[in-house]
C-alpha cells in the first residue's frame, strides 16, 4: 500500500521494494489511494506490479490497471482466450476503460497545474479552523508532512466519531475505512499505531476532493464544531 487509506501516510515504497528484491521476492505497490493524488514513478522505486482504480479518481466504479514490469511474468486469473495478454479470459469492458484513461489524464493534468498543492492548502485550513475551535481536544492521527495532500485524520476527544458523524449529516466522512463501515470498534490501523481505545474511537477521517473550495471547508468546520457546542 503507497499511502494509508486512513491517515494519508506516505509508505517507504523504494525501502520496501529493496527489502522484498533481497529476499528473491516479486514487489506489488497497492497504489489505490496515490493515483491522482502524488507523483509516483513505480520504474524508480523498483515496483514490479502496480494496481490502481478508477473510483479512486473520478472514473466509474469496476475498472482499475495492473502495470506490469517488463520481464515480469503472471500466472492468469481466468484460463480461457488470450486476448488480454494471456492474463485474463474474457471480454474487455471498453467504455470503463477509456473512462479510466481519460481519468487518468486529467489527474496527471491537474498534478502538473499544482492541483495537488490547493488541496493540501484546504486540508490544513481545516485542521487550523477545527484546531482554533476546539483547541486541545483536536489531535492529528498520522504524519505532520508525509501524507496524502486530502487527507485529514483527527480525534476529537469526549465524543465517538460516529456520533460526531450522525451529529452532523450535512459531511460526507466516515470514522475509519470503507473495508469496515457500519462497525463501532476502534480502527486497526490506529490502534496499531498505539493509540488508545478512546482515542481510536473518537477518530475522524475527513477527505478532501478535486472541487472542493473554501466555503466547503468553513462551512464542514462550522457543522462540526457547532454539532460539538450542542452535544455538550
């Protein structure tokens, strides 16, 4: 996994991929949650395979890409016709696949026109609104610096996230992954992290998207901290 799909953090993908080629080993980067986010040059970094999706960039849901090293070679995942680079049988879906090329190339527009930067910009300027609200009740899960530019993981103690998240409908967030909505137990990775019970369940992961401006970000600060001021 290039980056935590909670926190944001940033992986040490060419360290991890030297470590596994010392081993004799064949290196796969789960790269869902970079792609249109950060740069990342899987040839550098001694990646062999390489996964992404499409939803994870504005393309539909069901599409996403395996690059392969040259030289690397694959057992197929369905026997059949060869069509697919004697990969996989059966039928290309098309339509998603051009949609997922033409995603692709937005993203890589809006990476070099320093997209990227506004969203960080917008991520912080939420983190300070929250953190000058609330004061020391706020605590950042994660790294200050080495994360994904939209990703803001924060507790907000004295209350659980998901009531905090039914508090306030008006925010598209959850308290964790996708992989694990509907629960009410701490989140793996924060606990794994050392965080206490408490603090993993008052958790707060609140991601930012290509349009999202700054009237969003004050007015999800004035929701969440006003849903706070109620709940006291």
């Amino acid at each position: 996994m290039a980056a935590n799909n909670e926190t944001g953090a940033l992986q040490p993908v060419a360290e991890l991929s030297h470590l596994t080629h010392e081993h004799g080993a064949v290196f796969h980067c789960d790269a869902a949650q970079t792609i249109g986010k950060i740069s990342l040059d899987a040839e550098a970094h001694g990646v062999d395979l390489l996964t992404v999706v499409g939803h994870k960039m504005y393309a539909p849901k069901g599409i996403g890409a395996l690059w392969i090293r040259p030289g690397v070679t694959l057992e197929p995942l369905i026997y059949g016709g060869g069509q697919d680079h004697r990969l996989r049988a059966g039928t290309e879906n098309v339509a998603l696949a051009v949609a997922l090329g033409t995603a692709a190339q937005l993203a890589t527009d809006d990476l070099a026109s320093g997209g990227h930067h506004r969203i960080r910009d917008l991520r912080d300027r939420l983190h300070h609104r929250l953190t000058a609200d609330l004061g020391g009740r706020v605590l950042l899960n994660g790294p200050v610096n080495a994360r994904l530019p939209n990703t803001l993981n924060v507790s907000i103690s004295g209350i659980a996230g998901h009531t905090l998240l039914a508090a306030t409908p008006g925010i598209a967030a959850s308290t964790g992954s996708a992989c694990h909505s509907g629960t009410h137990e701490p989140s793996p990775v924060l606990t794994a992290m050392g965080l206490d019970t408490d603090r993993a369940l008052s958790a707060l992961r609140l991601a930012l998207g290509r349009w999202n401006t700054s009237a969003d970000i004050d007015h999800a600060a004035d929701l969440i901290t006003t849903s706070l001021r109620r709940d006291r």
